[in-house]
C-alpha cells in the first residue's frame, strides 16, 4: 500500500504542477467556499 500512496502523491504534484498557481488558488477557494456553505 505504501508505494500506492507514494505515486498518489506524485500524481497530486503533477497534477498541482500542471494546472499551475491559477489552478490552485481557484480549486483552494472553491474548498474554503464549500467548507462555508457557500457553494451548494
């Protein structure tokens, strides 16, 4: 299971890599959204 979790988390880099600083700052607010209710 540990190299499982191991290429999980490489794939979640990639994946943070790829959609770049814009990418994250926009999936990042839309959890703080969720995580207050505002988003149904």
């Amino acid at each position: 299971m540990k190299g499982g979790i191991y290429m999980t988390m490489i794939t979640i880099m990639e994946a943070f890599a790829i959609i770049g600083v814009g990418g994250t700052l926009a999936i990042v607010s839309y959890l703080i959204g969720l995580s207050q209710g505002k988003i149904e």
